[in-house]
DNA sequence: TCTTTCCATACCCGCACGGTATCGCTGCCT
DNA sequence: AGGCAGCGATACCGTGCGGGTATGGAAAGA
C-alpha cells in the first residue's frame, strides 16, 4: 500500500486551491516544476488523475475534488495533533476551556468549583473568543468549549447537554416592539441583526460584533437588536428591554471537545458540568 | 509552524506500541539507529518529550500518549483518504453500502427502489460484512453502512435514523424460556450469547457468529441464544421461537456515512432512505 | 566482574527533492 | 497568419537527508 505524505498534501491543496502551479508553488515559497512533478507524482501512485492540465487552466477532476476535502481532514488533523501533544508535553498542566463571554448561562462558576473539587484537577484556562470557537477545539488549541445548539457546528465533537434555554429579543426601551409581551419571527424581518465574525456574509446585515458589551451598546443606540438566550437577562443594562421570541427555537448550551479525548482531567471536567447542569434542571430552572 | 510528516507518525506509533525500538525497526522493515534518531528528531522538532528511556525499558510520557491517540486518527484519516480518491477516481461510479444480511428490517428494498428512481442514481454495490462494519465506513472502503445504534459507536459519522424496534429472545422451541410469553435480561444471565467478530473479548462467552444462518443454526443446536431486532421475525426457522425482552434497550437501525462527506450521489441516497423510513414509520410501522 | 541487552553515536552512501534552464503547446492580439 | 505571452512539462544538476553498518556505553542479571 503506497502511503500518501503529508508534504504531497499541502503541495496539492495549493494546487488545488490556485487552480494554477505557478502560483501555488509561489505560495509554497518553492520553484513551479518540482511542484509540478510532485502532483504527477501522487497521480501515478494513485493511479487516479487529480487535475485537468488544459493549457491555458487547470480543473479539478472527481478524484481530485474527494481528495482536496480528503486532505484538509489529514492537514487538520496533523496540526491538532502537533499542538495537542506540544500542549500535554508543558511543564504547567491546564485545562483550557473557550467560552463567549455572558455565554455561559450562569453555570460556570458553579462547574469551576464543581471542577475544582474533582481529584486531580488542573487549573483551568478561560479563554474567551466570540465566533468559531468550535474552531479552537478542531485545532487543538483549547481541550473543552461552552457552544449553542444548533448555532454551532457539532461534527467531530462529542457534547454534553448543560442547560436549554427559549430565546428572547433584546432591543432598546423605546423600540417599536419594547411593548409587546412577545414577539414572532416575522415581526424581524426588516430588523438588523448582529453580524458574527465569521458568520456567513450576507446573511445579516449591520456592523459586526466582538463582544457582548460592545452588542448591548449597539443596540442601545438603535443600530440593531438581537435574539439572544433567556439567560442573559442578568445582564441587561437599564435602557433594554426584553421579549420572549415564541417561534424561535429553544438553544442549549452544551460543554464540547474533541472526539476521542481521552484525558482524565477532561472527564473529570465533563462530569463536574454534567453534574451541575443536572442539579439546576432538577431544580427546576 | 514545524509540520508533522506521516513517515514519522507511523515510526513513532510502532515505537510506542512495542515500547522498545529494536522490535518496532524489525516492524518497520528497518535498523535501529535510523529508527532511534527520527524519533529523537520528532522530539526535537515538537519540543516535548514523547518516551521516557530507561536503560531497560521504554515508556510513553503523557505528551507521548497524547501523540499516539493522535497519530492513529491521522494516519487512519490519510489511508481513508487514499482510498476514497482511488474510489472517487475509478471508470465505474458506484455506490458501495455496506449492511448485514438479515439486518435491513425490511426496508432495504424500497429504499434500493427509492434511489435507483433519484436523477443520477449510480449503481449500488452491496456489501455483506458482519462484526465492525463501521471500520469499512472510516476506513474510505465504503459509502454508507446501514448500522444499529447504540450496538454500534457512530462517532465520526453522520446518521440518519431510520427505523426504532424492540428487541426480541431467540431461543430453540425446546428452551427453559420458550414458553415464556416475554423475558427481562436477568433471565439471561447466565444464556451463552454470541461473540461477534471483533467484539471485546470475554464480555460473552460461546463460539463466534460470522453470518446470520449460522447463527441461527447455532441457536437451533441449544448452543447460544441471542437478543436480535423484531424484524427478524420474518427469517425465523421454524424451530426457533421468539419472545420480547421487556427491558431491552429499543435499537435504531440507522443509515450511516462518513462525516462532511459531500458526494451528490451520497446526498441522494440518503434522501431516498429517509423517505422511505418517515412513510414506513407514517404508516405505523 | 563478565555478559547481555538495548539505545545512542559516528560515519558513510545513495537518492530523492528542489533549483535553473529550456521546451512546447495554446490562446490571444495585431 | 504570425508573433507573442502565459503556463505546464522536461532535462539536468547539486545537495541535504534518510537509511545502513559499526561501535560505544550504561544498566541489569549471573
């Protein structure tokens, strides 16, 4: 069985990518022909055309499109694990948890102390990002993160349901809708939403927003509203008002990791939240 | 950013599951000192520690455990890689679904029609395997799998359910239980079940179980009894009876194919199968 | 202390990867 | 139509690195 290299990989992803050797060999910071005999290279080994040298463009062909997605997987998966091991091989063992900041449903502190008194914990490293956060998890720079279902992307990631919540609009006291005791979808419509850095372009209109004070500010000043979790009620300022949104889907917070994560301080972490998050829905919240 | 190769993730892993380098060279089809120095350069390169050198033993370190599990998902994921473009890249485009006889609860059929009636249906090649039928999904040597959850671990898969049965005892006509009119686990305890290919060992005693007529037969002979879908009603011989196991977990047999694939004829298939579950499940199956 | 075991070091060699120069094809412009 | 420009393929060359052999050195057992 011929075994495909991690160099050949990268070589053909810029190819792949460019659609053009000149330059994807630039990109790579090497010379257009030993990228070009590389690629023949894989080829042959294959035994599968990768691309269509017209001679004015080059195209994907089948094969090629299922191994581009093929090797982002591999590449991935490669640096994850570089810095995984990098991260288990420090002197100062910690458990790095990605949160958004007010994201947290009101649990954390309690998981922190819950964590805390696990045999065996580590200090825990908060960080705190706003969009793809899920990222940080896929390339290993982050062991657990606090993510919303179904507004973040889940495959790969094991989970652990913590709390879910209705949502509510979030606008200022003198908005159009500050009276209504609900609120529907439709009633949205023309509204500008907030733009999440790395959201999809397009989809919502209005400046994009960093953090949560920077969106409450925001709307405050009439630039938009927002549909956000009902537990960020504790946090309003006193010149927005809040509604239940009653078509809105319900979002759970859910404490995320890797697939096949196997580090003891990591369970130990998963059943301190998972133990929290089952005394709260037990007592009713 | 120092990139990993795949030729050091395959001598690294033959190092750390031999812990000990003369063994895993003799593996590699290599000497030793090569071996001994890729290693020491892996370290260098990562700045972690991976092994632990006694003068007699080797042992992995943490980080060293870390880049074990890793360098499994990376190597599994450049082999799958491999295969599914030498797939992708042959002259006749085809399905490859891969199922145990016997475990299609009667659906497979329709959906096979389902499919074929889809624009730009390929061919379906069938594919019969018993005992770790997920592997074939992971690695890249088939399509989809029809899978039973929660028998089987489906992570790193996307699913679609399909059908939700109860699980039944089947028993000789002779058996203690036969003429039980339902039986509860504990009843079972100390009944020889059958070991799958591939199962852990020691859980269940008794010979293994390659295909669904030896099982049977096995069964017949008072050898073993085993805890099988409803469906299999219909395959009945007719000197086996069947009773319900009241508690039982239901079992979901559920279509299954390798996450973010992106094949339109995939995407279809899958279309098909979940049409033809919601109208089986409609009609009150 | 002598032996055995096993990883590390020293040294050498061949090849495969990368660079430079050039060819050849093809579409485009005049 | 002919010349040109863009771009990938081919030819050829040098060198760095991966692999082999021989040997060292530390530690455990007899």
């Amino acid at each position: 069985m011929e075994r495909l290299e991690v160099r050949e990989l990268v070589y053909f992803t810029a190819v792949a990518e460019e659609l053009h050797f000149g330059r994807a060999a630039a990109r790579l910071g090497m010379a257009q022909p030993p990228l070009s005999r590389a690629i023949r290279q894989l080829e042959r080994r294959l035994g599968v055309a990768l691309l269509e040298r017209g001679s004015r463009r080059v195209a994907l062909t089948e094969a090629g499109a299922v191994l581009l997605r093929e090797s982002r997987t591999v590449l991935d998966a490669a640096s994850a694990a570089a810095r995984r091991t990098r991260r288990a091989g420090r002197a100062d063992p910690r458990l790095v948890l990605v949160i958004k900041p007010g994201g947290d449903g009101g649990l954390l502190p309690a998981i922190l102390d819950a964590y805390q008194a696990e045999p065996g914990a580590l200090p825990v490293e908060l960080v705190c990002s706003f969009g793809e956060r899920e990222i940080l998890l896929r390339e290993g720079r982050a062991d657990a993160a606090l993510l919303h279902r179904p507004h973040h992307d889940l495959t790969g990631l094991d989970t652990q349901d913590l709390l879910t919540e209705t949502q509510l609009l979030v606008m200022p006291s003198s908005h159009r809708l500050a009276g209504r005791t609900r609120v529907c979808l439709n009633d949205l419509a023309e509204e500008p939403l907030p733009r999440w850095p790395g959201a999809s372009e397009g989809g919502s209109p209005g400046p994009e927003v960093h953090d949560l004070g920077q969106l409450l500010h925001l709307i405050a000043l009439r630039r938009m509203v927002a549909v956000l979790p009902s537990s960020i009620r504790g946090q309003l300022r006193d010149d927005l008002v809040a509604v239940p949104v009653d078509d809105a889907e319900p979002t759970t917070l859910v404490l995320a990791w890797p697939e096949r994560a196997t580090s003891p301080a990591l369970a130990a972490f998963v059943r301190a939240a998972a133990a929290v998050a089952g005394k709260a829905t037990g007592h009713g919240g």
